[in-house]
C-alpha cells in the first residue's frame, strides 16, 4: 500500500525561483497571524533533513508558533517543514512517503539544491516560467521499480504509482472555479496515462476549489462516473492544537488542499493534514496532505 503525500509552498509569480519567492509570502504572514489568534500549538518531533527518510525516535514537543524575520527564512527551514512532515507520516501513516509532491518549488535552484537529503533519495523538479507554477517530487530510490514520471504541464505533474495514476495539482487560479474548464483539464491529463486505461485513480493537492467536492464533481463529470469521492470531509490536523477543523487555507475555511480518489478502483485506508506550522514557524499558507491507498483492482 504506497503512502502518497502533497504540500504546497506559497511562492510569488516571480522567474527567479530562489529562496526569497517563497519567504515570508502575504498568505503565509496571513496564515501565521491566524494561528497565534487562535493560540495554536504544534507537535515538533525529532527530525533532520539531512537524514530525511529516516526515521528518529523520540518524544514530540508542543511549540508554541513564533514570528521570524523575513531574511531567516533559508532553505533549512523550508527543508526542516519537509523533514518534520515525513516524521509526522511515519508515525500516522505507517511510513514514510513512497512519493511526496511539493508544489510551488523549484528545486532546481541553487538555493534549494541541499534543502533535503537522504540514503537513497531521489529528489527531482519541474521548474515552470513562474516559481508559483513550478513542482518538486521526493520519492525513495527503494521503491523506483514502482513510481514513474508520465507528464508534467502548467497546473500538475503526473506519476504512476504501484500501478495507480496519480496527479498532483496547483489548479491555476484563473480556471480553478470553472467546472467546465477543470474537466477538460483533466481529461487533457487523463489522455497522458498510457497504461490503466487512462484513469486517473487520485488527485492530490492545491486544487483552489471553490467548495469541498467541488473536484470531485469535476471528475465525476468528466469521466462520466459518480464514483470519484474527497478523501476528507474536513481538515484534521494531527499536529495542532486546539485542532483546526473547517479548512486547509490561510484562513482555515476554505478546503483547497484534498485527496480525491476513484473509489471503485482505489481504497483510502488513511488520510491526515500537517499543519503550516509544524516545526513552530509557518512557512506556508497550506496544509500537507498524505494518504494510504491500495488499489481495488489492476486497472
């Protein structure tokens, strides 16, 4: 059963895709002063980008969320979000990520060259004109035989994965909310996959959606089907307390961030967020995402 996860990053529409496009963003800031109002505190475990894939025992640690200069955010504390994610998946979810997805990076750039590293790790981006559009997927060289890269365009970069067809998205913002557009969108992706019968068994990631099965509906739609299902009626965060329970954005009630998954094809044995703030400083103006899927069938 792979373990599959998505984060997005809140970078500007800038073409130099360095450290200062994703620091300190307006929805970050806006995102971090939600947090302190509402009094939030994070679970910190142990964790060392150096060593990603590793797993490190040892207790959590409730933070409370601190306000950082602009000029401290670095690639290590971008690469400390990444590494306290996969810590926090190893322990709800079983293990560390067969694939995660991180939109909004390029790690191409010599700033993010070294943010995380590990014992057969396997990091690759897909830079696009703006820094906002751009992906970068982290996966373990282990289960290689098992993922591979289809396609990758403006808005999504596509695996397969143990056999399922994956898209991780960043829906552009100047479609996202037309139901029309969306389903040709990925039906366009669709037509990429040249094995499982160009089906797409789940959808992960920032979908800009303007209502929680917004996506779902799209992909009902179409695909003809009314089998595509969100893999979570609301946001639970396994790492924040007091729990934040309506949303995955800045302001916590809008649902951008989900799962959607073919559920005749696929069965979502777990999903769970990771909050903006999950090392004590917000980096981000979204929630990760990751979740254990098995397919129900070969396609």
């Amino acid at each position: 059963m792979p373990i599959i996860a998505y984060q997005s990053f809140n970078a500007n529409s800038s073409s130099n895709h360095h450290t200062l496009a994703l620091a300190s963003q307006p929805l970050t800031r806006s995102t971090d002063d939600n947090m302190k109002k509402r009094g939030h505190d994070v679970l910190e475990y142990p964790q060392d980008p150096n060593n990603l894939n590793s797993p490190i025992e040892g207790p959590a640690f409730k933070r409370r969320i601190v306000t950082v200069e602009k000029k401290r955010y670095t690639s290590t504390v971008f690469g400390n979000h990444i590494s306290q994610v996969w810590q926090h998946f190893q322990r709800e979810l079983g293990g560390m990520p067969n694939i995660m997805v991180i939109g909004e990076l390029d790690s191409s750039h010599s700033d993010f060259k070294q943010i995380v590293k590990g014992t057969d790790l396997l990091v690759e981006a897909f830079p696009q004109k703006k820094a906002c559009q751009s992906f970068s997927a982290i996966s373990q060289s282990e289960t290689g035989s098992l993922i591979s890269q289809v396609a990758t365009g403006i808005g999504y970069v596509a695996y397969s994965v143990s056999g399922l067809n994956v898209v991780f998205v960043h829906v552009p913002n100047d479609f996202a909310t037309n139901s029309l557009k969306v389903e040709v969108f990925y039906q366009q992706i669709a037509e990429e996959f040249k094995s499982g019968g160009k089906i797409i068994h789940l959808v992960m990631g920032d979908t800009n959606q303007k209502s929680l099965d917004f996506t779902a509906r799209a992909l009902n739609g179409a695909f003809k089907t009314t089998t595509y299902k969100t893999a979570a009626s609301k946001a639970e965060l396994v790492d924040t307390y007091p729990l934040l329970k309506t949303g995955t954005n800045s302001t916590g009630n809008e649902m951008y961030d989900v799962a959607v998954y073919r559920s005749d094809l696929v069965e979502m044995e777990k999903a769970v967020y990771i909050s903006q703030s999950p090392t004590g400083i917000t980096v981000t103006d979204h929630c990760g995402l990751g979740v254990v899927v098995k397919p129900k069938t070969t396609n």
